[in-house]
C-alpha cells in the first residue's frame, strides 16, 4: 500500500505490533511485551551486579540499510531530506511533517517501555548521523519549513523529541550530541552556533555544573586523569571510553 509505505519502518512495526523491523539487521526494539520482557532480563543482570543502565533511542534516518528495508517488506528510507548515503541509490523520501511527529511519538513508546523494563533513564541519539542529527545539522538539513533552513528550526526535532521523552517518563533522560564527528556524512562547517544553542534549549548549558555530562572521544587510561583533573575540572563529568574498551 503506497501510504503505508511512506511511514517509518519503526512506526509500522509498532501498528502491526510486529516490531523486528527497523532498517538494520537484529536490532533490538521497545515496542511489544516480549521485547519488554526481553530487556527486563539484562536490566536484572545489570542490577543484580548493583549498577545501573539506560536505554539510548535512535532512529536511523538516511543511514538505515536499503537491503535490510526492501526485505522487511519493501519500504523506503526516510530522512529530514533525501540524501542518499550512497550515490544513485533510490527509493527515499523526505519526511512529511506527519511522519516527523509520528517518530516524536515512537520515541516517547520506546521510553515508556524502557522504564518498564527496568532501564533508569533513557537517552537521544542525537549524535554520529542518525536521524536526530541529520536534522541538526545543515550538511544534511536544507529543508525549508519549521525544521530546517535556521539554527533555531534545524535544532527543534531533538528538542521536540527530549520534550516527548521527558513527559513520557519523567524520570533521567540524557542527550547524545557529537559537534566534531565526521563518521556518516556528518560536520557543519561551523558547528557554532548550532549546537550551543541545542545545549542551552536541553537545559545543559552549564555543561555540566548543574547536571552531569559525559565526554567521549580518544581517552585512554593515560590521558583521563588530565582530563578529569585538568581539561574539566570545574566540571561534572564522566569520561567514556569506547574504542579501548572494544579492543
Ligand atoms: C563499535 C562501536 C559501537 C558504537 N556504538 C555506539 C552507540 O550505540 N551509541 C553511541 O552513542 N556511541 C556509540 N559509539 C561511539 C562511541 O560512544 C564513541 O563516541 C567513539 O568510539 C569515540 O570514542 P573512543 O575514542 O573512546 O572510541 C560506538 C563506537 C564503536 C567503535
């Protein structure tokens, strides 16, 4: 069916209460009671060993897999535009401002259900080019109507979609944002003003005074503690590691 098509893989799932579609081989889902159940298993094993664990939320945008999509029953990528990552590929579309909101809506299920499977908190991936950041960034946002085409209009889908989260559970919600990444087509030229402004509308403009941020990007055990003592002292952070640990 031509409308059906249109809609975001994510969000038929959720319709047909199937939800092991999304544009990516085996990626795990939020979205039925299995899958709830699923997760409850891991957050109990991650609490059973006294820590704690958030959900991060994404939506793949232009970087869905057009393979994957075509077997889960034909569908198009979708995106803020259609910039294909590869060149000559078909089948994209912009997203309508329906769509737009029905993902805001997708987000906010996914939340809901990660509480109840135990998550603490969940985060936006508002980062490393998937959808939240296409829309952030103009080297993949030249759309003309309320969300792109400005700073203020390109950063109001990740707002949009942390206010949803926020309702939704009303408990940690975190923001993911990566000004500098290269990695899928992603850098403004400038990333001032774009992401300050997204900083300070998430209320995190106090980079870590007030609530803790968590700085990511080429640490190693010989260079965190000149970042923690030094680079960001007045701050509140965690440093992550990710390639060190990945081996
Ligand atoms: C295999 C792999 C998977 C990753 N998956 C995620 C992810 O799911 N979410 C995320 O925010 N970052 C993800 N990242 C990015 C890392 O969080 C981190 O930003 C990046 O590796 C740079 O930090 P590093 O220099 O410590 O590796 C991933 C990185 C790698 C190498």
């Amino acid at each position: 069916m031509q409308g059906e098509a249109r809609l975001s893989p994510w969000q038929l799932d959720h319709r047909r209460g199937n939800c092991d579609l999304c544009g990516v081989p085996h990626a795990p889902s939020l979205f039925i009671e299995s899958q709830i159940q699923a997760w409850k298993k891991i957050t109990d094993a991650v609490h059973g060993k006294g820590s704690y664990i958030f959900c991060q939320l994404v939506a793949l945008g232009r970087v869905a897999d057009t393979g994957t999509l075509r077997k889960e029953g034909g569908f198009e990528v979708s995106a803020p535009i259609p910039i294909p990552m590869e060149d000559g590929a078909a089948g994209f579309g912009a997203l309508t401002e329906e769509e737009i909101y029905d993902f805001m809506r997708d987000f906010a299920i996914a939340a809901k259900n990660a509480i109840a499977a135990g998550f603490e908190g969940v985060e936006v991936y508002g980062s490393n080019g998937y959808q939240v950041d296409q829309f952030l960034q103009d080297v993949r946002n030249w759309r003309t109507d309320q969300w792109g085409g400005s700073v203020e209009n390109r950063a109001r889908f990740g707002i949009e979609v942390s206010k949803a989260l926020v309702e939704a559970v009303w408990c940690g919600t975190g923001f993911r944002i990566s000004p500098w990444n290269t990695w899928q087509g992603m850098k403004m030229a400038d990333p001032v003003p774009q992401f300050p402004y997204s900083v300070r509308q998430l209320n995190i403009d106090t980079w870590g005074r007030k609530t803790p941020v968590l700085i990511v990007g080429g640490y190693k055990p010989e260079n965190v503690l000149h970042a923690i003592q030094h680079e960001y002292k007045d701050h509140n952070i965690a440093v992550m590691f990710g390639r060190h640990i990945f081996g």
